[in-house]
C-alpha cells in the first residue's frame, strides 16, 4: 500500500524508523552471487524494505527492485510516489535513505545528528535510537 496518509518528513522519519526496528535488519539483496556484493534493495521480494521501500506501494515490483537512489527512482517514478517522496524533501529523503544502508552504528548516529540538524527533525519515540544501537561496528556499505 502506498503511504499516502504520510506528508511530512517528520511524519516520514517517524514511520520509517518504527518499521526497520521492527524488521531488525537492513534491507539487502544479493547482486552478484557473493557475499561482497550485496546492496541496498527497495524491497527483497520477502517482505523486507529499506527506509524508502518502506514508503512505497511493496506490491510495485518495479518499484521494489529499482537500483538507484531515492532521487533517481522519483524522477523516473513520479507518478508512483506518495505525496512526501518529491523534489523539495529529496535532501532529506536521501539521509533517510543513508540512516537505512549506513551498517554501523557510528555512522548510523551521524546521519540521525544530520537529520536532526539540517532538517529539524525530532525523536518522538525511541525507534531511532533503537535503529541506531541495532548498527553493528562496520563502516560504510559497498
């Protein structure tokens, strides 16, 4: 189902926090049959999603499977985004899309000190941190 019910980026960080604490794990797939290439996924096909998957209609395979980042897949897409997936939230939406891919912990804190400051987003509930203290202590995806 599309988010269509979400409009804000704060209303955005509040969702997307609580649902990959709830999914425990990073969103990732497989790209080359090696466990040095796996990558960040919009959806897995299991149910999983990264922080913007999260935001999009999961029955969209298209969708799911697209490879590039939130501003890439909304200018090919536009017409398949929820209201708050659009050009002036894009500079959010992309730490966004970094607190999800970032692995470790540490850099997981950066992004959310980012957000907090660049876009004044807010902790409301304790997902964030939660989804912080979930990193473990790599650095960096791919």
């Amino acid at each position: 189902m599309l988010r269509e019910d979400i409009s804000t980026i704060q209303e955005a960080f509040d969702y997307v926090t609580e649902k990959l604490v709830l999914q425990g794990e990073r969103c990732m797939v497989d790209n080359y049959g090696s466990e040095f290439y796996y990558s960040c996924s919009y959806g897995d096909g299991n149910g999983g999603n990264c922080g913007i998957g999260k935001l999009l209609d999961p029955n969209d395979v298209t969708l799911m499977l697209y490879k590039g980042g939130v501003g890439d897949l909304y200018n090919e897409y536009p017409d398949k985004m929820p209201k708050v997936i659009n050009s002036k939230n894009l500079p959010f939406l992309n730490e966004l899309q970094w607190f999800h891919d970032s692995g470790g912990s540490d850099d997981r804190y950066k992004v959310l000190n980012t957000m907090m400051n660049e876009h004044k987003i807010t902790i409301n509930n304790g997902y964030a941190m939660a989804w912080v203290n979930l990193g473990t202590g790599e650095t960096i995806y791919e």
